[in-house]
C-alpha cells in the first residue's frame, strides 16, 4: 500500500490528537475529588462548630436530642459529630452534628 505525504500528514495528526486527547483523560482521572479534613467540633456551641465546618469549605445537617453523654453538656453544644474530628471527607462534603437540647 502506497501512501502520499498528505495521507501521512493526516495520520500523523490523528494520532497526535490521540495522544492530545488520552493525556487530558488521564489528567482528569488522576486529579479526582479533593478532600477536606474535618475539624474536631464536639463540644463547641452550634453556631461556632459550624462556622468552623464552613470556614473549611463542609456543609452541616442538625439534628437535637436531650440525652446528653454522662455529665450534663451545655445546652447548644455539639455532642456528636458524623464523621468524626480528623477523618477525611469529599471537599464540600457534609458532617452530621448532634446538637444537646431542642432546635431554636
């Protein structure tokens, strides 16, 4: 099989546009989801721990109850958190607090 210059030029660019486009797959498979470390927010009042979730670029979902753990928390205070302090998480991910007392 004879080919011409203009049918190599075509080859040649075709495959450059192959190479073009299997580095940006990789590119895009290897730069994946980033994470967030979730900060410790137990114990602080509502409004402060979840400033300190938004501050890190993490949403929050409340939820209340009136059992509190062994000695009697502040009324407001997160009693648990959902994941926990230190644990990784999809950067705009969602951590569930636990909240001692009844929503405002």
């Amino acid at each position: 099989m004879v080919t011409t210059t203009s049918q190599k030029r075509t080859l040649t660019l075709v495959g450059l546009a192959l190479v073009v486009v299997a580095i940006a797959i990789v590119i895009v498979v290897l730069s994946g989801t980033s994470t967030t470390r979730v900060p410790n927010v137990v114990g602080e009042q509502q409004n402060v721990a979840v400033s300190s979730l938004n501050a890190v670029g993490l949403r929050s979902t409340l939820s209340y109850t009136g059992l509190g753990p062994g000695h009697p928390p502040a009324v407001g205070s997160v009693i648990a958190q959902t994941p926990s302090g230190g644990s990784s998480i999809s950067s705009g991910g969602t951590v569930k607090l636990v909240i001692f007392g009844s929503k405002p």
